[in-house]
C-alpha cells in the first residue's frame, strides 16, 4: 500500500494506492501516524487506486476516524472500487464513516 | 484626582501583593472548572480577573476612605461563573460554598434584594476566601475574592446596563429608565420559562423512558427520544452476535441512531413497528449477513450491520426492490452513485435466498 499526504492550504489530502491487508497493515499505521496530530483536521482520502482492504485495514480506518472526532475534524474517503466500497457496505462501516 | 497618602498606601500593597493575586485567581480558576467537570455541569462561561490598578485607582479615588488596607477590598480578584439556566446557579452555588470558605457577612444575593415590583441586577455575589487545604501558601487564605454567579440572561442584562452607563452617577432620562426596567423583566420572565421548559423536556424524556422499559412498545410513539430509548435496551444484541459468529469477529458498537429516519421513510409509527420488525425478520437479515460475509475473513463488523440488515429486508419483503433500498441509502447517507451499484448488488444476493 503506498500513500501519499499532501496539506492543501489546510486541507490534508491523501492518496492510497494498493492493498491495505495484514502484511502492511503495521506499516501503513506507520505512514498514517502524521494524519492523528493537530486540531481540526481535514482529512480527504482518495481511494480510487485502492484494491482492498481487509479487517486490519478496516480497523485503522476506525482508528483514524474516531481520532479525527476526538479532535473536532471532519474526514472524507472518495472514489472507492464496488470491492472495497463493498468491504465497508456488508460490515456496517458505511454507517460510520463518511464515503462520497 | 490625586489619589492621597492613604489612597497611594493602598494602592503600593496591591503592586506588592499581585503575584500573590495572579496565584488565587489561577487556583480558584482550576478548581472550579474542574468541580464543573466532575459533576457534569457545562457553563456559558467561567472568566476570573484581577482588577486593574486603573480601576482601583478610580475605586479609591471614590471611596478610598472605606479602606483601612487593600485587604478589605474584596473584588480585587474576581471569578465570574455565568450559566445557561436561571436555576443552575443555585447548583452552582452549592458547590462553591464546598468548595471555597464564604465569608458570609459580605456576600449578597442581589436577586433576592429586588422588591416585588423592580426589575434589574440579579446576580449571586460570594466573598470567598481559599481553604488551607487547596493552599500551599497559608497566605493565600487571607485573602479574599469575589465569586459572581448568574444566568446567561442575566449577564446580558448585566452587560446592557454597564454598556448603557445606567448605573453611572449621570441621570438618565425616566423614559429610558422605564424602558430598561421593563427589558429587565422581560429578560427575568425569559429565564424562568428556559429553566421552566427544560425541565419539561427532562420529564418527557424520563416518562418515554419508563414507557419503553415498561415493554409497552405499541403505546410508544417513534421519534427520536423514542428510539435512543428503545436503543438503549440493546434490541439488536441478539442478532448482531449470531452475525458476528459467521466470522467470529469483533463488534463494535457503534450508534444506531442514523437509522432514525430511515424508520420513519419506513413508515414506522411507533416504537411497537420496530419491534415487530426484529421479531419477524432477524432470522432473514442473518441469512443475509451469512452470504455476505462468509467467506471474507473479514472479522469486525458494526453493531449498526443490524439495523441495516433488518431495514434491508424489509423493505424487500415488502416489495419496494431495488428502488426501495436506494432510497434507504439515500435517506441514510444523501444522494450518491454508489447507491444504484449497492442496491443492485444486495438485489441479487437476496434473490439467492429466495428474500425476493
């Protein structure tokens, strides 16, 4: 899974690119650490390069989001493929983040 | 004015003594906000300053002579607690006089001060001293400070009067005075009606609560308190661990509170129609979770997979197809392409079995 950050006059835009599953979920952690500091973020995650993702996967995206609350933020994923749109559809995670 | 020798005295013992000030205000600041954290009480504001020396200058260019030492000044620190409701203060009075030692002989509830026919300042004033026990400098316990507490209507007034120089030695003309005297009571009949409703809704939300407990869910009309209360007795338990063996995954519990207004496109009109649906369809929204999931590994799911399965369902059984759970989607999560793909999708695995 590679991962790119960007800050766009505030605005912290990222893009994934690949499989996100148990053998770089640690690793992906990792890369997303910058993503869980500051007040207010705004986070916007453009999945269109995005294969899968698997429960590991599902679990830094909570992660990720609940951070992003405690810290007042808002945080968007975009363009995702019918497969991983559907990983987040039949476990209920649809309803807990936000996917444009 | 010049101050005099006795004014410019005074004056020399508040220059000496601000740091022992700056140390009061920030040790009752702390302390109280953090009372209000621990009993759950969230305020308008809590603001603390120290008099300025212009201020006090202007104090006792008035009245210096009531002064023997700047101790017997007792505003020189000052806290304000400002509320949302008129009746918090006396909570939060309450908790100060715990909190603080009062020196009762100059403290004033100049709400209570009021005649039956005036309008005007109401505001609890506490001249409080800290106790030995949050001081680490005996000192600090001599001197006093002045705690103000009042409603956020009543600090508009506050403020009004202050902006409009009402209390100034400058007569005012008795059209404004009357005009000013009548907003007062208007702003005190405003308070009392906010702490007046409040306590309705406290005692609506506790009757449905007690209605839903009681199991009598057809008498229950759905709307939002409704639902949180229904919610709260975990109907959904049930159904989302038989879901969550199918990989035996983790839950976690999110709120099925979105759900809400799907119910009500649903039709649902009361708590009874819920019910009803998780009775006769839980066993359908779980073969649904089954083809779903097996297979996928996919081992934490969100306790609100319930509610979406068993919408889900229904609105299939009822014949409403496709369009139906698109327009579910669309109340749940606003307009969206995906909507069309997802209904389609879930179309076709429910037809595989046999749910349409």
């Amino acid at each position: 899974m590679d991962i790119q950050i960007k800050n766009d006059n505030g605005k912290i835009m990222v893009t994934l690119d690949g499989r996100l599953d148990t053998s770089n979920a640690d690793k992906f952690q990792e890369d997303i650490a910058p993503l869980m500091e500051g007040d207010k973020p705004d986070i916007d995650i453009d999945c269109t390069n995005m294969e899968y993702t698997s429960s590991q996967g599902l679990r830094i995206f909570l992660m990720l989001q609940k951070s992003v609350m405690a810290r007042s933020g808002k945080m968007v994923m975009r363009n995702m493929n019918p497969q991983v749109k559907e990983v987040f559809d039949i476990t209920g995670f649809s309803n807990i983040i936000t996917i444009i | 004015m010049k101050l005099d020798m006795h004014g410019e005295m005074i004056l020399d013992e508040y220059r000496e003594r601000l740091p022992i000030y700056e140390k009061i205000r920030s040790t009752v600041n702390d302390r109280l906000r953090q009372c209000l954290n621990e009993n759950g009480l969230v305020v308008a504001a809590l603001e603390s300053r120290i008099k300025t020396e212009k201020s006090l200058t202007g104090k006792l260019e008035l009245k210096g002579y009531k002064y023997r030492t700047v101790e017997d000044i007792t505003d020189i620190v000052g806290v304000r607690i400002v509320t949302f409701f008129s009746d918090e203060v006396d909570i939060i009075s309450a908790l100060v006089e715990k909190l603080f030692d009062i020196d009762w002989d100059n403290s004033v509830d100049k709400r209570k001060k009021l005649e039956i026919d005036r309008f005007g300042y109401m505001s609890l004033h506490y001249i409080c001293r800290l106790p030995e026990a949050l001081c680490d400098d005996p000192s600090l316990t001599r001197i006093r400070f002045e705690l103000q507490m009042r409603s956020a209507l009543q600090h508009v007034w506050a403020n009004m009067q202050h902006d409009t120089g009402y209390k100034t030695d400058v007569e005012i003309p008795v059209e404004h005075q009357r005009s000013l005297n009548r907003l007062a009571g208007i702003l005190e009949l405003a308070d009392e009606q906010f702490s007046r409703i409040r306590k309705e809704i406290n005692d609506y939300r506790r009757n449905v609560q007690s209605l839903v407990a009681s199991g009598n869910f057809d008498e229950v009309p759905l709307n939002g308190d409704t639902f949180r209360s229904y919610c709260e007795l975990r109907p959904f338990k049930r159904l989302a661990d038989k879901i969550a063996t199918i990989n035996q995954a983790e839950l976690y519990e999110d709120s099925p509170m979105p759900y809400y207004n799907v119910l009500v496109h649903m039709g649902m009109k009361t708590i009874g129609d819920i019910e009803r649906m998780r009775l006769e369809n839980s066993d359908s929204a779980y073969q649904l979770a089954l083809i779903q999931l097996a297979g996928t590994g996919l081992d934490i799911i969100a306790y609100s997979v319930t509610l979406q399965n068993l919408c889900i369902v229904t609105i299939l059984k009822q014949g409403f197809g496709e369009a139906g759970l698109v327009r579910m989607f669309a109340a749940l999560y606003g307009e969206s392409n995906y909507n069309e793909q997802r209904a389609h999708r879930i179309y076709e695995q429910a037809q595989k079995i046999n749910l349409v």
